[in-house]
C-alpha cells in the first residue's frame, strides 16, 4: 500500500511537469512564430508577449514561496529568469528588445523540465 502511495505521488508530479511543459511550449510556440514573421501584427505581439509575462509572473511568485521545494539555487535563478522576462517584455514592447531572447529563455526552460 504504502509503495502505490509513492508511486501515485510521482505520477501526480510527472503529470504536473508535462503541464508545466506543455504551457510554456504552447507560449514559446507562439512567440517563436510572431519572431519569424516578418510581418507580424504588432496587436499580436503585445498580446503573446503579455501572456508570456503572464506565465512568467506565475513562475515568480510560485518559486518565490516558502513552500517550494526547489534546491535554493533553482528558485533564484527562476526567480531571476522572471524578473528579467518582465524588463525584457517592456524592452520589446517599447520596440527597443529582441523576441528572440524571450523565445531562446523559454527553449533553455524547456530543455531543464525535459531533462529533469
């Protein structure tokens, strides 16, 4: 009994990861075909780059509770990653930044949950 107990919780953590992936993919998706565009609607740029920083805000404040159980080095890189996704989003918002660097933060993201 007490082995289906583990081994509910890794599934439940496993689930939890390949959602975690599969939002931010879906994001980096979005800004990875607005980046390739050369003609990209800028509406549509302000509103992924908002949902981006929206999915970013979230990862913030999730690694910043006392009650995550990430090693200490991990939040504050996420924790650091977040911050800098917010100044970058206003950067490219003000025409002045690069999605590319958005795109390749959430790839780098991406290849750690997969590997994890």
């Amino acid at each position: 009994m007490a082995a289906n107990g583990y081994s509910n919780s890794g599934e439940r953590i496993k689930d939890f990861r390949t959602q975690e992936y599969n939002v931010i993919i879906g994001v980096t998706r979005e800004l990875q075909k607005l980046r390739d565009d050369a003609n990209a609607n800028f509406n549509d740029i302000v509103r992924v780059v908002h949902k981006n920083e929206r999915l970013w805000i979230t990862i913030g404040s999730q690694v910043a509770a006392d009650a995550n159980a990430l090693p200490q080095n991990l939040r504050a890189s996420l924790l650091y990653m977040a911050k800098f996704v917010s100044h970058h989003s206003n950067k490219v918002l003000k025409k002045d930044g690069d999605l590319a660097i958005l795109v390749d933060l959430n790839v780098s993201v991406l290849r750690g949950l997969k590997g994890a």
